[in-house]
C-alpha cells in the first residue's frame, strides 16, 4: 500500500504540473474573450508536427524548426482573431464556435494525410536523459524537468497578471469589457495579444513531454478534454482556480493508475469528479470572474 501511495503522490504531482500547462491557456482564452475555443485542439499537433515539418521537409536544425513553428502559429492564430473571432464573438456566437472547431478539424486531416500515425515522428527535445527513483517510483527525468518548467513558467504568468501594467490591463478586461473601453484601454491590442500568450503554455508543454508521452495526430482532442475539465472545474479564466484543478485531476488519474490500478478508467474518474465539484459549486473552485 505505501509503494502504491508514493506512485500515487509522484506521479500526481508531475502529471498535476504537466496538465497545468496544458490547460492554462485555454482558461485563460475563455476568462479573457469569453469564448469556448474549440480550436484551442490544434495546438497540440501543430506544436509538434509544426516542428517536424521544418526538420524533415526543409532541413532546419531543431531549435530553427522551433523558432519558425511559434511564427506559424503566431501567425495563424492572429488571424483567426482578425478574420473569424473579431467578426463574429459578439454577433454570432454558434457561427464562431463552429468556425473554430473546423479550424482544428482541418488541421488535424492534414497533419495525419501527411504524417500518418505510422511514420513515427519523434522530436529529441530531450534536455536530461535518464530516470530518477522516488522510492520504488521510477519516473523519466525529462518528466520531471517538465514538471519543475510547468511550475516556473504558470508562477510567472501569475506573476505578469498581478505584477504588469499590460496584465492588470486583461485582468480588468476580463471583469468588465464595456467599462475598460470606456477608460481607454485598448481591447482590440489586449484581445490580440492574449490570443498570442496562451500558446506559451502549450508549446512548451509539448515539445517537453513529446519525447516521453506518445503523439499522434489526432492527440489534440484528448489533450483539449483534459483543458477543459480542468478550466471548467477550476473556474474559467482563474488562475489559482486552475492550479488547484491540474493537480485535482492529476491526483485522481494516478489514483486510477496505481491505487484502483485500473488506467481506463483515469477518463471516467476525472468526468465524474468534475461533474460532482460542479453540482455542489456550480461556479467551479474559483470564481470565474477574476483571473486570480
């Protein structure tokens, strides 16, 4: 039983981080915009199979093919703002809502018609090789680098929204839209720029991980279900909340894993957890009018 709990604590700990990541950028994209992105899927793949375009198709060294993926999906996502979010957030919101699911549905066909599941792409983002041992918990150092990364990076996002002039900006954005116009923020350059921060989280996360966890094209969905569950348990938008939801779920899909040692139902059980927090505070951990 205390082998079993030290795997429970060790790897919910990491896997908490790792979820952290992955899911704080879509909180923030609903806290902020106030949208449901349904594209916030595409990341995941384009992050990595982004990267092993520019390595394979065009021959750049890795931290090259790095550099130009973010540009693409600078880019890519500017323009979603500019031509789909902007034109239709406040008009037609099931138009925008299905706009964005096509946008990572079309993304993830091309990804398996040119890079097939089979093809085996893999990116050496590995920074330590090796395993460390908590007890009897044998965990890849890479994960725990991962872990340690995903702590700094969502402390100093924390950091930038308490601390900056352009975070206290979003966070009273995100409170109230029409007074913040009214005192001369600029929403248009805030919205912007969002859209552009809560890719951070995920590309680091991804290039992190893929060296240790499997990838696939179609990975973005299950990676999207576990943003979700936690961005919707910890209070869309709220940070703190979301911290407190990563590790909720973390604990309770290594719980399944090494206590109940039944995996399939890691899914099942965070459903379940998020659908009982849910009905007893309906408003999530934290309130999801505040970003902290």
């Amino acid at each position: 039983m205390s082998s079993a709990l030290t795997f429970v604590l060790v790897f919910g700990l990491m896997m908490g981080a790792v979820y952290l990541l992955i899911a704080l950028g879509f909180s923030l994209v609903c806290g902020v915009l106030r949208i449901f992105h349904l594209g916030y899927a595409y990341f995941f793949p384009l992050t990595i199979y982004g990267t092993w375009l520019f390595i394979s198709e065009f021959g750049l060294p890795l931290a090259q093919s790095i550099v130009a993926m973010v540009v693409v999906q600078l880019v890519l996502s500017v323009v979603l703002y500019k031509f789909m979010i902007r034109r239709t957030m406040e008009t037609d919101e099931l138009t925008l809502l299905t706009g964005l699911l096509l946008t990572a549905l079309i993304i993830e066909q091309l990804v398996a018609w040119r890079y097939p599941i089979q093809t085996g792409v893999y990116l050496n983002t590995t920074i330590m090789d090796g395993i460390w041992k908590f007890g009897r918990a044998v965990v890849p150092k890479q994960l725990v680098i991962a872990s340690i990364v995903a702590v700094v990076m969502t402390s100093l996002f924390a950091l930038f929204f308490i601390k900056t002039k352009m975070g206290l900006a979003v966070r009273a954005l995100s409170q109230d839209i029409l007074n913040s116009q009214i005192v001369g923020l600029n929403v248009e350059k805030l919205y912007s720029r969002t859209m552009m921060l809560i890719l951070l989280p995920v590309v680091v996360a991804m290039l992190l991980i893929a060296p240790v966890w499997t990838v696939e094209p179609a990975m973005g969905w299950q990676y999207m279900t576990t943003a979700i569950l936690i961005s919707v348990l910890g209070g869309l938008g709220n940070i703190k909340g979301t911290i407190i939801a990563s590790f909720l779920i973390g604990f309770t899909h290594s719980t399944m894993c090494f206590l109940v040692q039944e995996p399939r139902f890691m899914n099942l059980s965070a459903l379940v957890l998020v659908m009982v927090i849910l009905i007893v505070r309906p408003q999530g951990i934290a309130r999801s009018e505040s970003l902290w």
